[in-house]
C-alpha cells in the first residue's frame, strides 16, 4: 500500500517540481519537493512557529509530569484545525485527520510524532532567550521544535484543505527520555485505540533536517543495588563495605570488550547512597547503561555486567569480614528500549532521503534511541527525523536552536514532505497548479 502511494505521488511531485517558484523570500532556498505555493506557506507561518515554539518551550514538561505541556498542545492541535482531538490513559495527545478514499480511509494510519518530555527537572528555569537568530532555552530543541513543527504541517492541512486517502494520526507523546522509557509510544502500539491500527510511524525529534534515523538502537539499563550489614566507620571497620563491592564491579564492568560493529556501549553513569562520612554504608546504588543495535549482543552484555557486578560482591564477601552480615546484590531493570530496523531501501526511507536532499541538507541514514524503537521492533515502518535548521547543547540547559529563516523553513518543509509523500494527496496537484 505505501509503496503504491509512494509511486502515485512521485508522478504529482514531478508535477510539482517543474513549476515556476512561488514569490520568494530573499535568500529561500528551493522549494525542495514540496509544491511552489505550499512551500511559500510555509515561509508565510515563520513568524507563528516561532511563536508557537517559544510557548511549547516555556510549558515545562519534566519526566512524568507532562500534564500542562499535553493540554496545551491539545489545545494547539484544535486551533490547528483538527476536530479529534484527546489524550489518551497515559497522557500522550492523539489528533486524528480522517482520510478520505475508500479502503485507504479505513485502513492503516500513518502517525506522525514529537515527544512532550523533556530530561530536566522540575523547578528547572525555562525562559527562552535571543541571540540573533539562536534561540536558546532547555529542551527547545529537544523535542519543542517537533511539535511546533507537527502544528503547522496540521495548519497547512487544514488551511488547504488537503484530503489523504490515509488517515492521519498526530501525536505528541510522553516518557520520550531515559526515565520513561518510551512509555508513551509503548501504551500507543500496544494498549490505545490504535494498538494494531498504525501502518507507518514518522518520528520528528531533533533539529538535524539531514538525519534520517532507520535503526533502532536497543539499550538494557540497571539500578545495582549493593546491600549491606552498614555500621560506624571506627567501630566496625573491618566489616564489608558496599562501597568497594560497588567499586569492584566498576573495574570489572570496564573490562568488558564489546565489538565495535554494530555499536555496542556501556557506561557506569550514576552512583549514589552513603549514610555520613563516619558510617560505613548499607547501601550503594549504581546505574549502569547499556547499548546495542544487535538484540543478542545487547543480552551477552547485558550478562557480562551482571556477572562483573556479582563477582565483586563475592569478592568483597571475602576480602572482610562477613561477621555483621553480607553483601548482596540487587540488580533492578530501570530501563528496557527494543531494537529495531527499516531498511534502507523502505520507501518511507527513501522519500525521507529525497525530501531532506531535495531541501538542500546533507541527507544521511543514522541509528539512535527513539520513539520509532518501538514499532521497529514490531516490524511497522518506522523512521525519526530532524526538523528546522540544527542546534546543538540538547540534554543541557544550554540547548539552543538556528532559526535563521531561509534554512529554517526548508528544515520545516521535509517532514511535510514525507507525510503528503506517504498518504497519498488527490489535491496536490490542484495545489501546484495554483488554485
Ligand atoms: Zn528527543
């Protein structure tokens, strides 16, 4: 069904892509393979995105506490133009756009989404600031420019009234970042009204317009606990300590040889516990992240680190003295991403190729840890893209984003692209023709 789509459109945007350019801001580069017009309305909303970018950015949206951010986004999605509108018993916001032909409108949906959350805490200052055409603010990037992105491409739908014969799904999800654990794209592919409804899935996170994600990177992340009997630092010396058993496992962990193809990590990321500088502790806490895009290699990891962490306990067991107790170790799962892939030669790869080239940006296929992780490794075509003009610092509280106009506005036009090469537009063609 995509695929015969996918050639139906490439016929309207050849259509498209030899008629003379739409009025043209100084400095606009091509109109990539968007229709002239279209594209000239898009550059007519720059002012409304950026508006809608900041009030996104200034909503904050911590782990687990994506509720103010989900309803006014809501909100913004009926504003746009969409009458479905609701959030679902996880929080995620879901917009449906009926489809229109037949079959087309009752079969499969093609989802787009952004994510809601963001990795900073609450509390965190969230004002965003100027500097020429940066703005910076925490999590601006990350992933506000992907739903001030979805809310115009929906404005665009609306305004042009532009039927699909495939419906479309918008959604912005929660529990995106580590600690959610793709909790909101989880409950939408295995638990919402649309578990089993969802034919194709767009990912819009980032700001790199070039980057097309195709493969799903799987991690396994840990809580080791390292327990303890715990006593006064003079008194008892000589008893076992978590510390050192935490410590050991560390050592033993990075001697872990991982193959470099396909990229396998690990990393020993947060240490905690500790009662005061004169207890020895009965508890260490150390969590520990681990990465793979080959499932099986992830599992021998997973193993290896489990193994390291246990070896250091029984060590420790041994080097002192078990007489008020001993150590043991709790390992508990916090964090569990599927691996997953779309090959490369999909065709919603390919025209996320060609609309990013066509847009004049460098297009690449990449792997990461996103929303897309779950349909992949469901089988359902799935990719994430960038949007608008790059940025840089994502995950600190210097993140900012390029807004300059002529880029930013191409980087707006790929994600459009993609959606009106995948759900099959009858109107396009009125539309390049200039009606
Ligand atoms: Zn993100």
């Amino acid at each position: 069904m995509i695929r015969k789509n996918v050639f139906a459109m490439a016929a309207v945007l050849a259509t498209a892509l030899v008629l003379p350019a739409a009025p043209a801001h100084a400095g606009q580069p091509a109109s990539g393979s968007l229709p002239a017009p279209l594209y000239a309305q898009l550059d007519s909303q720059y002012d409304r995105v950026i508006a809608d970018l900041i009030r996104i950015t200034e909503t904050p949206a911590p782990p687990f506490k994506e509720r103010a951010r989900a309803e006014l986004f809501a909100a913004m999605l009926r504003d746009a133009g969409l009458d479905d509108v609701t959030i679902d018993d996880e929080g995620n916001v879901l917009a449906l756009r009926p489809g229109t032909q037949g079959a087309a409108a009752a079969g499969p949906v093609f989802a787009v989404a952004a994510h809601l959350d963001t990795v900073f805490p609450e509390g965190t200052p969230i004002t965003v600031r100027r500097e020429g055409d940066r703005l910076m603010a925490p999590g601006i990037g990350d992933d506000s420019l992907g739903l001030a992105s979805m809310l115009v491409w929906a404005r665009l739908l609306e305004a042009n009234g532009i039927a699909t014969s495939q419906p479309i799904l918008f959604v912005a999800t929660v529990g995106e970042e580590g600690p959610g654990d793709l909790r909101g794209v989880r409950h939408l592919f295995t638990k919402s009204a649309y578990a089993g409804r969802i034919g194709g899935f767009l990912s819009i996170d980032n700001a790199d317009a070039g980057r097309i994600v195709h493969a799903a990177v799987g991690s396994r992340r840990y809580r080791l606990a390292f327990n303890g009997p715990g006593g006064h630092s003079y008194g008892a010396f000589g008893i076992v300590n978590p510390m050192a058993a935490m410590a050991g496992a560390v050592r033993g962990i990075y001697t872990i040889q991982v193959p470099a193809e396909p990229k396998t990590t690990y990393a020993a990321s947060v240490v905690s516990g500790g009662t005061s500088v004169n207890s020895i502790p009965n508890q260490i806490l150390l969590e520990v992240d681990m990465r793979s895009g080959d499932p099986a290699v992830l599992a021998q990891l997973e193993r290896a680190v489990l193994a390291a962490a246990e070896a250091a306990v029984a060590g420790e067991n041994v080097a002192r003295s078990t007489r008020t107790g001993s150590i043991t170790l709790d390992p508990q799962l916090t964090g569990d991403r599927p691996a997953g892939t779309t090959p490369a030669d999909h065709p919603l790869v390919r025209a996320a190729l060609a609309a990013s080239q066509a847009a004049g940006f460098a297009a690449r296929l990449d792997e990461s840890s996103t929303d897309s992780n779950i349909p992949m490794s469901l089988g359902i075509p799935a990719i994430t893209i960038g949007t608008g003009a790059g940025g840089g610092r994502t995950h600190s509280v210097d993140e900012y984003l390029e807004t300059g106009r002529g880029r930013f506005v191409a980087g707006l036009s790929v994600g459009l692209s993609v959606i009106l090469a995948q759900t099959n537009p009858a109107q396009l063609n009125a539309l390049s023709q200039g009606q």
